[in-house]
C-alpha cells in the first residue's frame, strides 16, 4: 500500500489552485470506482465456520480494502452457488431456516461488506472460502501499490474528471472534464480485459453479486 499523496503528481499540475485534501478525496473515490467496475483486485479469504452457523463474516488481510462483489464461493473446496436474497425468496422460500449437511448457496449479506449467508445453515464443521472483488475503503488514506504502478494515468483522469467539472472552481474545465472522463473510462475497460484474462486462467466465475444487491 502507498500513501493518496503520491498520485498527486498525476493530478495538481491539471487541477491549478486545487487543494491537496480535494485532490485526495478525488483520487479515492476515482481508485473505488475504478476498482469496482474492473473486478481488477480481488482477494480470498478463508473461515472456519461451526455446525449451525448460517451467518459468516469472512476478514479481508489489509483493513483498508474492503470487498465489493462475491466472485466465488466454496465449502470444504465444493463450489457453493452464488444468489440473491430475491432469487431464492421466489425458488426457496424456507431459507432462511433450511440445514442440511453442507451448504448449497451463498449469500452476500446486504449492508454488511464481507458478511456471508450460508443456506442451507450446515449441520456439520467446514471450512468456508470466498474470493471477492476489492475495492479501498473510503475512509482510507492509502492504495494499493499496483494502482500507481500500472493504473496511476486511469486512475488520475477518473480524478480529473471529477474535479474539473466542479463549478465555480479556479480550475473548472466541464471540456477537459469530458475528455478525462473518456480516459478513465478506456482505463477502466483495460484492466477489465486483464481481471477477465487472469480469472479465466486461475479459476471459473459462475455469477457476481454486489454486497446489499438484492
């Protein structure tokens, strides 16, 4: 992880009279934007999980990520199907309350990043895995290293275009705004191209669901 501060050379010298506390928040919400549309980052984590547990909450390795889609599940190494509250509220209505010897689904809890619903609830000792997209925390202060490394431009014009159609700035630019904004916006299809190719190779993606998607 590297401090917001070293992006700002990609930022300040387009964005004159631009504070650095501006540019930062910028540069956050453009890397969590861009994180979360590329499924670029992702991370998996492991639990061991009690017979009757149906509520899981699986701990990412660096707090200042934190997940954005479920990409894929599994119990004791078998893959669990991913779905929504909605899907199996219309295909199984009990649950919520159905247990059985191994899960068949799994569910991200909405509202609560990285908490999993288990159904049905396992009547036995397992081991859960989860492999999310993931995206930096708002609240955070750093990003991670490949962003700078490889995706400092991308991420830098998704900043840019967020700062320079700002109104009544003295850096306001709605044309040059635009422009970023098609940068970030091929960046952003880019590192798409090579989340896809590295998944294709490591492992099959069934389904993604977005944590509070319903």
């Amino acid at each position: 992880m590297i401090p917001v501060a070293d992006f700002h050379a990609y930022v300040l010298p387009y964005a004159p009279g631009c504070s650095t506390v501006a540019a930062s928040r910028a540069l956050i919400d453009s890397a969590i934007e861009f994180c979360r549309a590329s499924y670029l980052l992702d991370e998996t984590a492991e639990a061991a999980v009690v017979a009757g547990s149906r509520s899981v909450s699986m701990v990412l390795a660096d707090p200042a990520l934190v997940p954005c889609w479920l990409m894929s599940a599994r119990w004791n190494g078998a893959d669990l199907e991913p779905a929504t509250p909605d899907q199996l509220d219309a295909e199984r209505p009990d649950w919520r309350t159905a247990s059985a010897e191994a899960p068949r689904f799994v569910v991200g809890s909405p509202g609560t990043p990285g908490t999993l619903l288990l159904t049905p609830a396992p009547t036995a000792d397992g081991v859960l895995q989860a492999t999310f997209a993931i995206a930096p925390a708002r609240a955070t202060r750093e990003l991670p290293d490949v962003l700078l490394e490889e995706w400092a431009e991308g991420i830098a014009s998704g900043a840019l275009r967020r700062l320079l159609s700002m109104p009544s700035q003295p850096y306001s630019d709605p044309a040059a705004a635009t422009a970023h904004g098609v940068r970030f916006a091929f960046a952003v299809d880019q590192a798409r191209l090579v989340a896809s190719e590295r998944q294709t190779r490591g492992r099959s993606v069934v389904k993604r669901f977005a944590f509070g998607s319903r």
